[in-house]
C-alpha cells in the first residue's frame, strides 16, 4: 500500500512530484503558467536563458510559485568559474574549482561556495547542482576539465567536500556530480554517449574517492552520469543502470538521499532512449527525480510515460513513494522564497575578490621574463578570441576585450581580435600586423583540445615577438602538447576578476 503521507495524490500527481523542468522565459508568459499550473512538477531549473538581471530574476522566481500547482524547488547549475548562471552586479562571483583548487586551501573553497549558497538562497534557489566531484584524470576532455577540483581524487575528496559544507551552510541543498565519474573521458556526454573503460579497482581508486567522502559527509543529492562504465554494467550508461544507481550507489556505497538525473535532453540520452523510455527506465534503475529538460512537449512525454509505466504495473506506486519520501526530507527544511535584497553583497565581494586573487598561476616562465617590465615606449598588443562561450556547452557568447583592463594599470595596449574557426589569410595577416611590438599577451580557449587555427597562432606569433606570453582562458592543458611555449600565465577563467588576477601577475601589479 502506498504510504499513507501521500495516499491522497494521484499517480499523475506523483510522477510529476519526481520530474523537474525547465521554462523558456524570463517573464512567465500565459504558456509557461498553464504547464505549471496544470501538473504538479517537484520543480524549475534556471537557465541563463532565463536570466537578464537579479529584478527580473526575483519577479521571474515568485511568478512561478505563485502559478506552480505545488510550491516548487528552484534549482541552478551555479558551480563557479564557466558555470555561472547568474551572472549581474550583485552576484559574487566565484572562481571554478580547478581554480579554487589549485589555492590547495579548504577555507578558500568552503568560503567562496558558502557565499554562493547564501546568494543563492537570497535569490529563492533551493538546489544547487554542484559541486563537481569528477576527478580530471583525462587531459583531453571537453566538458569536465577546469570544472573539476583536481586529477588527484583524494584533493578533489576533500576539497568537494569543503564545497558541500559551503554551500549547505549558506542555505541551499549541494549536488554531488557526476556519478560515479565523468573526468576520464575526451567525450562530451551532452553530445554522445561516453565510456569509461578503467577496471573496477581502477574506479575504486580514482573516480569513485570523491563520491565515498561526499556520502560520508551524508551529501543530500547526488546526480547521475549519462556514461557507459563496462566494468560495472556493459551496457547501460549510469543514469539507466539499476547496477549503478541501486547495486552500488544505494546498497554497496550505502546512499540514503537523493539520486537525480543529469538532463535527458542530452543526446547521449535522447537520441537513443528518448524522454520516456529515458524517464522510466532511470526511475526503475533507481533515480528519485528526473531532469527533463527540453520542450513542454518532451517534458510530457517523460510524464506520460512515467504515469503509463505506473498504470500498466510496470513501475509499483510504492516505488513513486521512496522517491517521494526522500525529496520530502529536503522540501521541509527548503522552501525559502526570493528576497527583495541580498545580504552582505559588499562582504561577499571583498572576500570573492581575496580567493580569487589566488587563483592565477604562472605555468611556464623558462626565461625569466615575469613579471613583465615595460620599457617607455614598449608596444604592448593583446590577442584574444572575437566571442567566447559563456559556459562550457557554448549556448551564450560573449566578446572579451583586455586592453581596457591593461589601461587600469596605465599600460596602454592595442587589441586584435580573431576567430577560432578563422585559417589561412586572416590568420597570417594578423601574424604579421604583431611584428614590430615588444609584448604580445595571447589569450586561447580550448575545450580538451585547442582548435587547430589556435595552434597555428601559439606557434607563429612567438616567431615574431619572442616576448609572449600564453594566456589560457580555460584548461591550460593543451600547453602539454605545445613544448616551444616559454611563457604561460591562467585563472583558468575569464570572468573580469580572473582576467585581472592574471593579468595582475604578468605585470606584478
């Protein structure tokens, strides 16, 4: 029998309870408020697409809880670094976790995410999908890398953890992802199915350390990995596996809270399951909420399925009331709704602005050439990418301009631009339009591997200004493949705080 706290929902009732959504807008238009007013989704997730200021996020926050059938969670993927969803004055922005990291200090990490959790909350966000507990142990992979604390699983253990400590202490639910690991691959789950093929001790030893400590620390969520892993199931991928999630992560590991699924809408999900077989067959292999993100249409689609798979004796009700008994445990201590105004928005920056100070890391200075010392009259140029993405999946671009920065310092620099797609001509133009000046600062992106037009500039632009200086704007690690590069300079980021943190250390400002 079902239990008797939720005997009065209906199964449609239920199966919405156990799927989260996303919406299209930044005001709640008339559409929007009839999905949410017609079924009973445990929540929303924000989006950047959903952001334009925090007013407008705050109306946007109460709009829905004045529609919603249930009141709702909010949610946010807010990890630091390039996953920053909010993104406006009054947000504290805090570095990335292989920045935080490489502080190599607990306090820094525990404080910088205690106040991502206080504003967060502030904001009416319940959920916080993050922190990444993925150990980067694939230098090549191009989702994970500058999100993760560290290739050492035992750093990225205990540094995670002082995430998670952070952020419940600030007053919202930590996420740990992604389940079991995402770090050793050179796939992008969002576009295709990975597979990790390391041995079980091998996981034992490596992708799952973070996640042991993160259950120690009794962590209230942990999220699914869409990634085939054949040493513990050959064929399902983590969020469809009931070896993975049931077998280990509830009965060998011991997890007591919630197991949520990274978004269907990925393609390594989608485009072979779908929304509702994808939806099902997480829930069966022990999932307690379902991110169906995508359209009103798919979002359905998992709904209908997940009723149907109910009715037709596929899916038990009692097995809808586990899951509901446990995402009860956080709605009664989180359902805190949107303040007019944040506080300690000053605080907050002057302690964001000392960790991030932190961060930047000189990684090659072979000729002793930092901190730079400009002669009078010394050329000074500054290259950089014409638009950026604004978090790793690249849904949002964004340009990035350097020289203003310099022109704080009272260095006066001149800008090129160019495009990562760009080759041959505008390529060599540029090349040739750097000769003559005394320092070039070379700013590149990469997402596990530098575009091959980036490549070409790093190689080219050093033979005509010996004084450059490689600046990456993510994960530096390509400059392993890249041995002739002498001097390199990174906050693993390219918020305005970063830049000037590693700007501040090329010039000893």
């Amino acid at each position: 029998m079902p239990e008797a706290k939720f005997a009065n929902l209906s199964i449609e009732d239920k199966a919405a309870q156990l799927i989260m959504i996303d919406i299209p807008d930044q005001e709640l238009g008339e559409k929007s408020a009839r999905h949410l007013s017609a079924h009973a989704w445990n929540g929303i997730i924000l989006f950047a697409k959903n952001v334009k200021d925090r007013h407008q996020v705050n109306k946007l926050i109460k709009d829905i809880h004045k529609n919603a059938k249930v009141a709702p969670f909010m949610a946010v993927d807010q990890e630091g670094g390039l996953v920053d969803r909010f993104r406006y004055p009054e947000m504290s922005l805090s570095p990335g976790a292989m920045a935080l990291g490489v502080t190599d200090n607990e306090a820094n990490i525990y404080e910088a995410h205690r106040i991502m959790g206080e504003e967060l909350r502030d904001l009416g966000i319940h959920i916080d999908f993050a922190p990444c507990l993925d150990v980067n142990n694939n230098p090549r992979n191009p989702i994970i890398g500058v999100r993760s604390f560290s290739a050492d699983p035992h750093k990225a253990a205990t540094f995670g953890c002082a995430a998670i400590r952070g952020l419940r202490d600030g007053g919202v639910i930590p996420t740990a992802k992604h389940f079991p690991g995402h770090g050793n691959t050179d796939t992008d789950s969002h576009l295709a199915l990975p597979s990790i093929k390391g041995t079980r001790q091998q996981l034992e030893e490596t992708e799952l350390v973070p996640f042991k400590a993160a259950i120690k620390e009794k962590v209230e969520a942990i999220m699914t990995a869409h990634i085939v892993f054949p040493a513990l199931d050959a064929k399902l991928p983590a969020t469809l596996s009931k070896t993975i999630l049931t077998g280990l992560l509830r009965q060998e590991l011991g997890y007591e809270g919630v197991i949520v699924t990274d978004s269907l809408s990925m393609k390594s999900i989608a485009n072979t399951w779908g929304f509702g077989e994808a939806t099902v067959m997480s829930i069966e292999a022990g999932a307690d909420l379902v991110l169906a993100l995508g359209s009103f249409e798919q979002q359905l689609e998992s709904l209908e399925a997940l009723i149907e798979a109910v009715k037709g004796g596929r899916i038990s009700e009692e097995r809808l009331d586990e899951s509901l008994a446990r995402l009860e445990k956080l709605r009664l201590n989180h359902q805190g709704l949107a303040q007019e105004e944040m506080a300690h928005t000053e605080e907050h920056r002057a302690i964001m602005s000392q960790i991030v100070a932190q961060t930047a890391e000189i990684l090659r200075d072979r000729n002793n050439l930092l901190p730079l010392r400009l002669a009078e009259g010394a050329k000074v140029a500054v290259v950089s990418p014409d638009l950026l993405p604004q978090s790793p999946l690249g849904e949002v671009s964004q340009s990035l301009n350097l020289a203003p920065l310099l022109a704080k310092y009272g260095i006066e620099a001149q800008e090129f631009k160019f495009n990562m797609a760009s080759f041959g001509p505008p390529l060599n133009q540029l090349v040739r339009d750097l000769q003559g000046f005394d320092y070039v600062i070379l700013a590149l992106y990469a997402r596990g591997q530098l575009s091959d037009s980036q490549k070409e500039l790093a190689r080219e632009i050093p033979q005509v200004c010996a004084n450059t200086v490689i600046l990456p704007l993510s994960s530096p690690y390509f400059l392993e493949d890249m041995a002739w590069i002498d001097t390199a300079v990174t906050a693993y980021n390219y918020s305005l705080a970063s830049l000037e943190a590693a700007l501040a250390k090329i010039f000893a400002r």
